[in-house]
C-alpha cells in the first residue's frame, strides 16, 4: 500500500511539472502577443497561450478529482493521507513531499501549493480573455520615457517567472565588461537581505562567470558555506539550494558576441530546476531580447524628436538679428534639454584680446570651474586642437593627463572624472569655435548625443558668419539702422575729435553711458520686437535730452554712449538723473502689450590730454560697479 501510495504521489508530480511548464509556455505567449505591434501576433500569440493554458488547467482539474476520488474509495491509511492534502480549506502552506529517485533515496523540495475549498471533480473553470489582460490604465505606458517603460515590462515578466519557477528571487542584471560591472536593473525577491548596491563588481560568481562567458548555468546542490561565494547579490545567508541563470544578447546585432545581460534564478528547494524550467528562461530571455530592440528603436525615434524640436527652437531663437550671446545661450539651453551634462562651456575667439577664450560656461552645483574670458592654451589644450583641426574630440577625464582648456582648471573637479565632448562649429571652412560638454559618468555620451551636439553646432555656424559680416559691415555705416544713433566705430571716432578739441579749448567733456537694464529678460518676455522697442524707446529720450552739438551714439548691444562738450562731471550727473527718472516713468508698447523698463547710467569727467580708451575704461568701470549696486541708478567715476 505504502509503494502504491509513493508510485500515486510520484505520478502527480510528474503531471503537475508539465502542467506548470505548459501554462508558463501559455502565458508568455499571452504577454507576447497582447504587447506585440503585430496584428496578426497579437491575435494568434493571445490565442494560442489561453488555449494552451486551458489545457493545463483543465488536465488539472481532471487529476485532482481522480485523485480525490481514489482516495475516497481507498483505506483509513489514505483517508488520513487525504486530510493532510485537502482538508484545510483556502490556505497557501509549505509542504515537504518525498519522491524516490534512481540517485538517491529521497528527493525533497518546498513547493507552495494551493489547495481549494469543496473541489468537485470534473468542475470546468469559467475562463474568460480578460483573465489575461490588466486594466488599460495599469499597462498604458505610450506617455511614458523608453526606459522607464521598458523597466515597467520587465518587472512584470520577472513576476511571472518567479510564479511560473516557484523562485526565491529573479533578477536582471546588465552586464558591462568594460567597467567589469553587473547593473541590477530589475528583481522580485522573497528576501529582505538583498544587497541595496545598484552596481556589483563582476568577480567569480556564478552570475559573473555567465555574464562574461555567455553560458547558461544551472546549480540544484549549494552548500550553505559556498552560497556567499556562488551568489554575489545577497548581504547574508538565505539558504539558497538551486540557481539558474542565462545569457541575454541584443538581437537587433548579429555580431554581438558578447550577453548584454544576465536572467538570474534562484530557489531555497534542492534540484529545484532542470530542462523545463531552462526551456522557460531561453524563451523568456528571447523575449526580453526583442523587448529591447523594440525599446531601443522607440528611444532613437525619442532622440530624433528632441533633436528636431531642439533644432526647430534654435533656429527660431537666431533668426531674427542674431548676436553672438544670444546664439552661444540659445545653444546652451538647447543642449540642456536632449543630453545629460554637468557642464557646457563655448569657446570662441575674443576680438579685445586679440586670442581664444571661454566665452560662455555653465556648471551644476557650485564646483570650481573655467570662467568667461579666460584665454584658452590653443597650441597645446584638447580644446584649441579640435577647433584647430576642426574635429570632434571625446576623453576619459579620469584617464587624461592633457590640458583641456587652460592651466586654471586643475582644480576643477567637473573635469577629473566621467567624459568629456568638443565639438567644433565651422561654417564656409571657417571654424568659428567649440562648444564642450562634461558628465562625471564614464561613456555618458553615445554616438547618438554626439551626433545631436554636431547638428545644433552645424545649425548655429552659418550664424555666427552672419554676424561676423553684420559686423564688419557695421563698421562702415555711420548711423546704427535700429535707433538712429551713430555707430560704435563713428561715435569713437567722434570721441576722439571732441577730446582733441576740448584738449586745445582747455574746455571740460563728460562721457556717459546709458544701459538697458534687464534687456535679455524683456527680449524673453516679449520677442525680438519687444528689445527692440526698448532701444528704440531709450534713443528718442536720448536724442530729445541731448544739446545740438552733443553727440548720441550706439556703443554696444544694450548700451548708448553720450558726450556731453564742456560740461563737468557733476552736471552731468545732474542730467544723467533726470534722463533716468523721465525713463523709469514711461511706458513702452508692443503688439497690444506695454511694459516700463530702467536705465544704469555710469559718468566719467575727461581730464587735460586724456585718451578715448582711458575715457571708456573709466565709463566703463563706474557703469559696472553701479549694476552690481542693483541698476537704475547714476554713478561717477
């Protein structure tokens, strides 16, 4: 009675195994077919999988009730067997079963099992489609980032192999030989003890040895003093008895032949896994395989779209009276938006220094960096070489021993570890410039974020040509064409004669700027016909202000210069107070809108002999130290 009992028993389980690879079989292909774009796979994916669950369920049913049955028509012996099987109702237990096998005496293993309440025999199951379907709002995913959407599948179709195995944990790791890392990227785990490090060196594990060789694994006997050294990512002991694991390529590339990842399986039951369950993780690793081509094309097509509305912005942004600040920030903000940075600086070559320098440089947080101005080493940096040969240069900051902008930036800490990008502007076979770009994460930039800095930096070099030609074409105008006030090269050179004549008069001169405060914020508020606007708004309060014989003129993009003949300092300050009060009163109107706006005014006195560029130095001097005093106010040098 006791071998027909084991002989019964043994029976059961063999059935139950290829029940529960039958239903894992259906339900992946359900999970294939509903995410599938296919048509024709959706419906034939879906409909083989419930038939085949179907199946499994079905022949279940059918076994149990035999197997009530002939324990019902059997002795106390069963009977009493019966109760320890179906006599609880609706509970999950633990439940050890002996099964004897050619290798040894008994086989033992933890299976949860669920035992229902008041089974009939023969009862078929009411299955409907929906049984295989989540709610539309759990599973609408079309909003949602690439990554992020291809995390929220692969956790879903981890749950279902650690159903379908019974495992203790299952989990996705990538693999990444040339930093000798295994990046968890997903898990479902019984255990509190799994280790929280998201990186895990690639060492001698069983994982490692999978990730670097591209060799399935199966292990169903783990001591307990060996389990530390087979496993790397628990923190202590879990009493882990079996594991499998597989490789996983990327199928989009034929020649790759190296895993891209590793599927990890592991169970607390000894030889808990074999041929069955490896037909379920190859199918599975299939299938997350062509999850990621589909992931990776729709985060292409992703890149593509920031791109051409990166591109679409800055083009917009430059094509109305393009500066070179306003191109260099509208590139800036661009790159913010499509790359992951820690740093964006702009180099150009810089006219008053007569060398190359930093003309913009933005940096997160408050690290020491290169400033705006500072000349750049151009013979012997990074920098200075790609804007030489007019190429693309990328460096392993932690491995360069290379100046990379200029001797300053030693103590930069943006620039000793991650990767570091130069790419070059060049329009008509004139290089006018790099912009570089820094991540303190090694390999941050793929050659899809190289090539989308090489399209902003060939979008923004025809503009840079214009305005090099606006302004050498501006030095032979005498009137600036927006405001009717002279020009920067006329008004100096009237400077110069109004010095020479003050000089033999022994007469006084006062030279006085007048700024657009906060001019950028305007232009952002309401357009390039706003800023205009209040140019053209502070030149007529200039011009109606100013004597016949006093001179008006444009000096640079937000700034009026005035020489005021035979008039000292401090009347000129006088008069200074009255053009900023009459201003900071006014109103300015465009395109049914109206704003106020103020002026910074900065005064110096010309002394017996003096110079125009000592003149403008002091003007300019005493115009920045009053906007560093907070702007609308008049102050002498």
């Amino acid at each position: 009675m006791q071998a027909n009992q084991q002989e019964i028993v043994h029976s059961n389980m063999k059935s139950l195994l290829e029940e529960v690879v039958l239903a894992g079989v259906g339900v992946l292909l359900v999970f294939l077919g509903v995410f599938s774009k296919v048509p024709l796979t959706n419906i034939t994916a879906v409909g083989i999988g419930a038939f085949l669950f179907y199946i499994a369920y079905f022949n279940y049913r059918n076994r149990t009730g035999d197997f009530k049955q002939h324990i019902g028509d059997g002795s106390e012996e069963e009977s009493s067997e019966a109760e320890r099987y179906g006599g609880r109702g609706h509970e999950i237990e633990e439940q050890i079963v002996e099964i004897p096998t050619p290798e040894r005496e008994h086989f033992q293993f933890n299976r949860t099992e669920f035992v229902p309440q008041q089974q009939q025999p023969h009862a078929r199951a009411k299955i409907s489609a929906a049984d295989f379907f989540e709610e539309k709002q759990n599973i609408s995913m079309s909003y949602a980032e690439p990554q992020s959407e291809f995390t929220n599948l692969l956790l879903k179709v981890l749950a279902i192999v650690k159903e379908v195995c019974f495992a203790h944990s299952v989990t996705f790791f990538w693999v990444k030989t040339e930093t000798r890392q295994l990046i968890v990227e997903g898990k479902i785990s019984d255990s509190d003890a799994f280790t929280q490090d998201r990186k895990i060196s690639l060492g001698l594990d069983v994982v490692s040895k999978i990730g670097l060789n591209g060799q399935p694994q199966i292990v169903n006997n783990i001591l307990p003093e060996t389990e530390r050294d087979v496993l790397c990512y628990y923190k202590n002991l879990q009493g882990v008895k079996s594991f499998v694991g597989v490789p996983i390529f990327y199928a989009g590339d034929s020649s790759a032949q190296s895993p891209i990842a590793v599927l990890a399986v592991d169970s607390k039951a000894e030889d808990a896994y074999g041929d069955e369950t490896f037909a379920i993780l190859s199918h599975t690793a299939t299938l997350i395989s062509s999850l990621l081509i589909s992931y990776t094309e729709k985060y292409d097509l992703s890149a593509d779209v920031k791109l051409v509305e990166a591109d679409t912005h800055l083009k917009k942004k430059i094509s109305i009276q393009p500066s070179i600040t306003l191109i260099i920030n509208s590139l800036a903000e661009e790159l913010e938006n499509i790359i992951s940075w820690d740093s964006i600086s702009v180099v150009l070559f810089d006219d008053a220094q007569r060398a190359w320098a930093v003309a913009s440089a933005r940096v997160r947080g408050n690290d020491r960096f290169v400033s705006p101005k500072q000349l750049i080493d151009f013979e012997g940096g990074i920098v200075g070489h790609s804007i030489k040969t007019n190429s693309v240069q990328t460096i392993n900051l932690a491995q360069n021993s290379k100046i990379i902008f200029n001797e300053n930036e030693r103590s930069s800490e943006v620039l000793k570890q991650g990767t570091l990008v130069s790419v070059p502007f060049s329009s008509g076979g004139k290089c006018f410039g790099a912009v570089v770009v820094s991540n303190r994460k090694a390999n941050s930039f793929s050659k899809k974020d190289i090539s989308s800095i090489q399209s902003l930096s060939t979008t923004i070099a025809p503009a840079f040509e214009i305005a090099e030609l606006n302004m050498i074409l501006s030095e032979h105008i005498a009137i600036d064409e927006q405001t009717g006030t002279l020009s920067k090269k006329y008004f100096v050179t009237r400077l110069n004669e109004e010095l020479h004549r003050a000089s033999d008069r022994e007469e006084d001169l006062s030279l006085v700027f007048v700024s657009v405060s906060n001019l950028h914020d305007i232009e952002q508020r309401y357009g390039a016909e706003g800023k205009e606007a209040a140019l053209i708004h502070v030149a007529r309060h200039l011009r109606a202000s100013v004597r016949l014989y006093d001179v008006v003129g444009r000096f640079d993009a937000s700034t009026f210069g005035v020489i005021l003949g035979d008039t000292i300092a401090n009347d000129a300050f006088m008069w200074a107070e009255k053009l900023r009060t009459a201003i900071a009163g006014s109103i300015v109107s465009v395109d049914k809108r109206s704003f106020s706006l103020s002026v910074t005014i900065g005064i110096s006195g010309a002394s017996a002999k003096m110079l125009s560029d000592e003149l403008i130095k002091n003007v300019t001097h005493v115009l920045e130290q009053a906007k560093k005093a907070g702007g609308n106010i008049a102050r002498v040098f």
